[in-house]
C-alpha cells in the first residue's frame, strides 16, 4: 500500500496543524509529509480541495450484535462507519446478551478484528449493572482489563443513586468513564415525545426536559462527592447544558456529547408522525437546539456522536406510539455538521474535528492519533464543499431509519485510511 496524497488540508487540532501539503503513506505507515512530494510508485490521490484529519471516533453507537442481527450486525456497522469517515467508534451494551461479561468483549473484539479487516477500530463500552437491570454493579475490574473503555446502561439510565455512586467510585479505579443515559423514567411513562405544544396540538404523551436534568443533576453531585468521572450521553435540553457548563466551571470530571440530530431537529418534525423522528431523547425545543449549539461553541459540551440506533423497517413501520425509539446516524454525521454548524460559520473546521476526532479519544484515555512521519496512519478525509442528497437505499447500514430522507447537506466523507486499510468513498 503506498499512497502519495496530493494537496490536501490537512487540519490537526492537537497540534495545531493546518497547512496544505502531499502525505507519502507506505504500508500503512506515514514515511513522509511536505509540499510537492513525488513517489514515482506510489498511487497518487489528487486531495486538492479536500481535508485530511486524524480518524474520527464515534463514541456511541449501538451495532446490536450480538442478540439483534436483523437490526445491524457489526460487519454492517462497521461498513456503514467507513462510509460516513469514521475509522473508530464504541459499541454500547444493550445488545443480547449485554456487554456484562468478558466472554461478550472477547466476541465483539474478534468480529471487529475480521469486518472489513479491522478498518474500524470498536471500544466496547460494557454495561454498569449487571443484565443492565440496575440492581448489581457488574464486574468493573474484569470488564476495564478486559478492553472496556467506559461504562453505561444506556438504552436505560442508572436510576439508583447508591448504585451510581459505587459505579462512579470503582470506574475511577480504572480511570474510566461512567456515561450516563439521563432520564428520570417515573417522569416519562408513555412519553413518546418532548414535553410541549406539538405533543399538546398532537394529543401525544409529552416527555418533559427536567426528567434528563434531575438525573444530571444528582450525578454531578455524586461526581463531586465520589471524584469520579463523569459523561452525559445524547444530551438535549438547555438545562442539561447549563448543569454541565456549570459543573465544568468548578473542574469536576464531567463531560457531555451531543448528536447531530438534536443540533439540527425541532420536536416540529414529529407534526409528520414520522416514526424516524421518535428518538430517546426526544427532539426538542428551537431553544433547546440553540442552547445545545451554543455549547458547541463555547466549550461546554465535548463530543458529537450519532447514538447510531438501527432498526429494521417492519420495526419503524407503526404508529407513532408503537415505534422503537432511534434513527441510523453514521453516514449522515459529518454532512449534518459540517452543513449546520460550519457553513453557518457557527463552529469553524478544526473544531469540529476536535468534537469527531481529538475530544472522544481523550475521555477515553485513548492516545492522540499522531499525523507526523514514522506514525501510523489514521486519517479521515472529507470534502467539506461537496454537496449530496440523503438517499438511504445507498446506505451501507443494514438499516434506513433516517429523518433526513431527502435533504441536502454541503460536506461529505471521501474516505479513510486506517490499520492499513484503504477505502474511498467515491
């Protein structure tokens, strides 16, 4: 494999870095970088116009194998992930069996090592409570030494606060992250949207904002209390991004992400009775949408990450009411961002790629990914001015549950470089 990358952009917020230049990767490795290289042997990709980043990481998907096959299996999830530019991501536990035992990361971390010749690297984040049933904390020891990165039930928040204050005291042991799904349920019971005048005007059961704050909330108390470490998962509501930017101002251990669609989507969408537009959480309020850009902006929150949630057709295919929660987000990620957030000249390029790339990694206590020479190259590659249509017949997920059928976004993923696998897009 060598690969002489021409007159890319090549942008590295740990560094600093952000120049045009040629990138020489020989076997997987980067031999060298500067202007105007020349490698006679070497296949030559014209990146003119293009950007070249560390590999971005998404730190929440669900790819429900084992247990969900029909939904998505790990070789489909990591094809859908090539295709939207990410070169690793972090499976949750809410498959069957739950990622609550050693046996579960050993079979995980041999599906990765063959789908698509390990291109994608998968961090399994195992399950809090033993069973995911929020009454015994699973063996946290055994998971971290196993290759768990963090730890959550989500799909399911830790409701019990004794539980989450034990979890947040022996994680810290491993320097990992608990990673709360927020949501009081005795507050959301029938809730199938946000709480507010379209549930009103729709005659739907509305889930109220306060039911993910009262949970955040108590957790940055019990971070505060235990010296733990502490992440929001898809978080939604203007109150929730205060409680974190406060947190934040009094350097606890408490980060949060944000997903594309509750950056881009109003709980208006759901008018349609779409059942792509039913999400855990809901979609919320324009206000809430502002709040949660604001975050983007100023720092308070960390991370953008899909909370890519397949489900099949026949699933989606009910009333509003009957519908799973959860819409694919992989391949629609870096277009939504770059369309909503960086041509609106809200948020500029390098820091959206310290959101995909550089933040995630370093909750996670995973290394930077170094772009010099002598490194091995991970790298996502993008074309932040293309434009393109959402078609999801052409997604590589094995399933279509997208809001955003139809839309056309400006910024697309060309393709990857990673584990010495090489993939284009076009």
């Amino acid at each position: 494999m060598n690969i002489l990358l021409k007159g890319g952009r090549l942008i590295d917020p740990s560094t600093g870095r952000d120049e045009i230049l040629d990138i020489l990767v020989v076997d997987g490795r980067i031999e060298r970088l500067g202007p105007d290289l020349v490698a006679p042997r070497a296949q030559t990709i014209d990146l003119r116009g293009r950007v070249v980043a560390p590999g971005f990481l998404d730190m929440h998907v669900h790819f429900r194998e084992p247990g969900f096959e029909h939904k998505e299996t790990i070789l489909t999830g990591v094809q859908a992930a090539v295709a939207g530019g990410f070169t690793a991501v972090c499976c949750m536990p809410n498959t069957n069996p739950p990622i609550d035992d050693e046996s579960v990361i050993r079979f995980i971390q041999n599906r990765a090592r063959i789908a698509l010749n390990g291109a994608v690297d998968i961090y399994p984040i195992a399950a809090v409570t033993k069973g995911r049933k929020g009454e015994h904390l699973g063996p946290i020891a055994e998971l971290a030494e196993a290759g768990a990165l963090g730890f959550s039930d989500d799909g399911d928040p830790v409701a019990d606060a004794e539980i989450m204050r034990r979890a947040l005291e022996y994680a810290a042991m491993f320097d990992r992250p608990i990673i709360q799904h927020a949501q009081d349920q005795s507050m959301t019971r029938g809730s199938v949207m946000h709480e507010g005048l379209v549930a009103t005007s729709l005659g739907l059961q509305g889930w109220p904002s306060i039911a993910e704050e009262i949970i955040v909330a108590r957790d940055i108390m019990l971070t505060e209390y235990t010296h733990g470490r502490y992440h929001v998962a898809h978080a939604s509501s203007a109150g929730t991004i205060e409680l974190v930017r406060q947190a934040k101002a009094r350097s606890l251990a408490v980060t949060c992400e944000v997903t594309p669609h509750h950056f881009t989507l109003t709980d208006e969408i759901v008018r349609s009775f779409d059942t792509n537009a039913k999400m855990n959480p809901p979609l919320r309020a324009r206000e809430d949408v502002e709040a949660l850009r604001e975050g983007l902006k100023d720092g308070t929150v960390d991370v953008i990450a899909t909370d890519h949630a397949p489900h099949s057709f026949d699933e989606k295919e009910v009333e509003f009411q009957f519908a799973p929660f959860g819409i694919v987000g992989l391949e629609t990620a870096l277009g939504l961002a770059l369309t909503e957030l960086f041509h609106t000249n809200l948020l500029s390029l390098a820091r959206i790629i310290e959101l995909m790339a550089v933040n995630p990694r370093r909750i996670l206590r995973l290394p930077d990914v170094v772009i010099a020479e002598g490194a091995m190259a991970s790298l996502t590659i993008f074309d932040p001015a293309q434009e393109w249509v959402v078609e999801p017949t052409r997604f590589r997920s094995k399933s279509r549950n997208t809001p955003f059928t139809g839309r056309r976004l400006k910024g697309r993923p060309v393709g990857i470089i990673n584990n010495r696998q090489v993939f284009w897009n076009d």
